[in-house]
C-alpha cells in the first residue's frame, strides 16, 4: 500500500477515536488519554525506540508518523485492557511477575541479562512494568474470553463434514510447528511480547535462549505466541499445518531429511535459513489416505483449530467494543491532521 494512503487511513481510524474526546487543548507531553489517563510523547518515543531500533534503511518522515501512531494505538489498546483488569481486581502480582521475570532471566547470566536490556533500552522496571501489564490483560483474556468457549462433539464433526477432503492426505504429510527469529524487525510482527531482535548478533543469542528453554521443557506452543517473528504462525503458537513431503524436499533437501528423522514431538536443532533462524517441532506425522473422525489425532486438530478461530475472533470483538466503550483522545492523530490541513 502507498505510505501516504496508508498514513491517512492510519489517521483516519484515529481520529474518528479522538473528536469527541480532544474538543479542549491537551496537557503538555499527553499523546493519548484514555479514561482519563495520559499516555505520554516520552512513553510513546520510549516505545517506538523499542520496537523500530537499528533500522537497515532510512525512514521518510510519513513513515515515522505511520510507525508511531501505529505504536500509539497498540498503546492505547494495552490501557484500556489494562484498565478493565484492575477493575475485575485481575492485576497481576509482585509474586506473578517475579515468577515470570525469573523465567526470562534463566538461561543468562546477570551480565548476559543486562546486555538484552541495554539493546532493547529497557531498565528493569521497564521490563517489570511490561511483564505486570502482559500479565494482566492475559488474565483478562482468560476469564473473559478463553475460558468461557466450549468446542462440542457437533462441532468437531461439523466441521469434519464440511472439509472431509482436507483430512485424504495425497501423500505423506508432516504436522509443524516453528519458532522464526529475524535480524530484521518486521512491523507486522504481533508476538504477544512484542519482541523482535535487532541485528543478527541479537537475533542469534534469541534463538539460542528460546532453544535452551525449550531444550528445558518449556512449552513450544507459548515460547511461539511469545517471541517468534513469523507474523503468520506466531498467533497459533507457530503452527504451519501439514506439510506434504515433496514441499519439504522442494524448499531444502537438507531440511527435508532432518525433519524427517524426526519423531512426533522431538524439536529440531536451530536451523538457519534466508529468512533467519529458525527450530521447528514435528507435532504428528501422517501416511497417505483418508483419515477418519474417530481418530483422536483428528478430533484435537479439530478442536485446536475450532478453539483458536473463536478466541481469535472473540478477542477480536472484545477490543472492537471495548474501544467504543472507552473514552479515547488520539492528540497524536488529531496533530498530524491540523499540520496536514495547515499545507493545504
């Protein structure tokens, strides 16, 4: 898409959120409220810093403007969610964030650990005001959302009925799932940290730390939704579906042969490609022919697949109504349209 129609419509969602709520002059430094509650520029700049640092390329000022509204409205979404939690008393605790902060912190050292915090210009109480608001509007999701949807035995064989043919493997077939680092960050990236390394050097040392906690038994699943960068799989724990043999063979014969002495549930070493380095899971192998509704393996794809299409789509919901029900000032949008007016 052409920046400059990409950025007016970026403005344009965010004014229609911001004209009833930015009648009067904001505070100094204030980007955003919410509520009430200042986001300001400093949050903002910190924000931006932290996800678009070390860029290959020089960017146009339409592209800094489409990058920080894009990063403002993140934010803003984050308070809002943020906000409903500790109205349902759902914040997370001092012992829920050290837990998670301990997690992070195991395969470094304390100088390792410091040197991931410099590169992403975090301090610690950054990264601890981070994990407490991820952690929140996790346990958010969980009560309002995910824990309330029920796959029933219609359903899984509703949904067999209708892509029955979807289950007649042609040929051998490999369930994966990956975890991809890239040394370039990608802005499409929505992993649910919104982590992406900067540079190969940051990229290299992220995937040796995923490898390590996998290698612990850490879940591969949640390490995917957390910190892979493939804007694709990432949202369903790295899941990439079936994979006939012949695809495989055609993207790489070496991969093709490791993937293949591999055993349901054994994780792949890390793996290095064009795109950046990759560790792949076989999750099931399957042989030619039609596989049926009775097989437990086909009921729970079934139901994995039925159970990530309506979190997605609730959470989706959830937030599109949340955002109607909060009062928002986007002073951020609302100043790059009186510039843009100001031209004319």
């Amino acid at each position: 898409m052409n920046a400059n129609l990409r950025l007016s419509r970026i403005i344009l969602l965010a004014a229609l959120t911001t004209i009833s709520a930015c009648k009067s002059k904001p505070p100094a430094n204030v980007a955003a409220t919410v509520n009430g509650r200042h986001v300001t520029f400093d949050e903002l700049s910190k924000q931006v810093a932290i996800q678009f640092q070390q860029q290959g390329e020089q960017t146009s000022d339409d592209q800094t403007a489409i990058q920080r509204l894009e990063v403002l409205r993140s934010m803003i979404d984050n308070e809002i969610m943020l906000q409903r939690a500790e109205k349902q008393g759902l914040m997370a605790t001092d012992a829920d964030v050290d837990g998670k902060l301990n997690e992070l912190k195991a395969p470094y050292t304390q100088e390792e650990f410091q040197k991931q915090l410099t590169a992403k210009k975090m301090t610690l109480d950054d990264l601890k005001a981070q994990l407490r608001r991820d952690l929140s509007i996790q346990k958010l999701f969980n009560k309002e959302i995910t824990s309330r949807i029920t796959i029933t035995d219609k359903d899984v064989s509703d949904f067999y009925t209708a892509n029955k043919s979807s289950f007649n493997l042609a040929e051998p077939q490999v369930h994966l799932a990956q975890i991809l680092v890239t040394p370039s960050p990608d802005p499409n990236v929505r992993n649910l940290k919104g982590d992406k390394a900067q540079g190969e050097e940051q990229a290299r040392k992220k995937i040796q730390m995923l490898e390590q906690r996998i290698r612990k038994g850490e879940d591969f699943t949640m390490l995917a939704q957390n910190y892979s960068e493939d804007p694709g799989s990432a949202p369903n724990g790295g899941d990439l579906g079936f994979v006939p043999e012949s695809a495989l063979e055609k993207a790489n014969v070496e991969l093709r042969k490791m993937v293949m002495q591999l055993q349901p549930g054994q994780v792949s070493p890390i793996i290095r490609t064009s795109e950046g380095y990759r560790i792949l899971r076989v999750i099931s192998k399957e042989a030619a022919g039609q596989r049926e509704l009775a097989d437990p393996r086909v009921q729970q794809t079934i139901r994995e697949t039925l159970l990530n299409r309506r979190d997605q789509l609730l959470k989706a919901a959830y937030y599109e109504i949340a955002r109607n029900e909060a009062k928002v000032g986007n002073y951020l949008a609302l100043s790059i349209t009186q510039e843009s007016e100001k031209k004319k």
